[in-house]
C-alpha cells in the first residue's frame, strides 16, 4: 500500500468548491426555458418594504401603460401581469439597436405577512408602481412571549 500525503487540503476543497458551481450554473442554465416558451418575456425587477402598518411593495415597469397592467392582491401575494408594447421602428429612420424590454410580463411576490388585500392601494407614476398593503389586523396586534427559563449559576 502506498502512503499519499495530502499537502493542501484546502486548496482542493476550493477546487471542489468552484467545480460544484459550475456544476449548480450548468444545471440552471439547462432549467430555463427560453422566456418565449413560457409566455413571459422579461420580469419586472421589485423592492418589498416591512413598515409597522404595512408592506409598500414598488414594481419597476417602465415604458408600460397603465391601462396594459393587471394587478391581483391576495391575503398572501401579488401578481402582476401585464405588456410593454414594441413601437415598431425600422433602419431607416434611424433605429439600429434597441436594448429595451419588451413583450408580455408576469411576477407573483409571496408575502411575508397576510395583508388586508381589500384595503391595499396602488399609486403608478413615473414607471414605479407602488403597492400599499395594510397588515392583516391579526398580525398587526400580533404579540410574543417568550417563554423564561430560569440560568442555574
């Protein structure tokens, strides 16, 4: 039997480490379906803020008419659907590349709290819709107690 002495361990766990993310990036990559397929064709980037009444969810959705967007409010979720229309364009006036989004959009964002969908309020301006979802009363008078365990010394 020969004896192999293992000089750097943590040189090949880095190894491994970075041959595992090329493993996990392959098998996304494969995963996803070109966003024709699946009948979305961008997905609009959101930012959900935690205040003590509510959840003030903002959707990035520039350049989309408010009459092209379809907003559902559950006690648990919000869906967002909707179409930023391509103006159609050719060279010859000018218009070679175009690097905006456009085509049909969908996002559902899970909520951490129930809310009082009933009560939500949605203001769109400036491409920036912003969604105010009051706390559902039970969580908003919601309290904890921890239970008190007694340190021997």
């Amino acid at each position: 039997m020969v004896l192999v002495r293992w000089n750097d361990p943590f040189r090949d766990l880095e190894t491994m480490r970075r041959q595992m993310d090329r493993l996990f990036d392959e098998m996304i990559r494969r995963d996803e379906e070109p966003p024709v397929n699946r009948g979305v064709d961008w997905i609009p980037a959101v930012e959900l803020k935690d205040t003590p009444e509510a959840l003030i969810l903002k959707v990035e959705i520039p350049g989309v008419e408010k009459e092209n967007l379809d907003v559902s409010v559950t006690r648990s979720a919000v869906q967002i659907a909707g179409e930023h229309r391509f103006e159609n364009q050719d060279e010859a006036k000018g218009a070679v590349r175009t690097e905006l989004r456009y085509g049909r959009f969908q996002r559902v964002i899970a909520l951490p709290v129930p809310v009082a969908h009933d009560q939500s309020q949605a203001d769109y301006r400036n491409g920036i819709l912003v969604l105010t979802l009051p706390k559902a009363a039970e969580v908003k008078t919601q309290v904890f107690k921890p239970t008190l365990t007694e340190v021997a010394n």
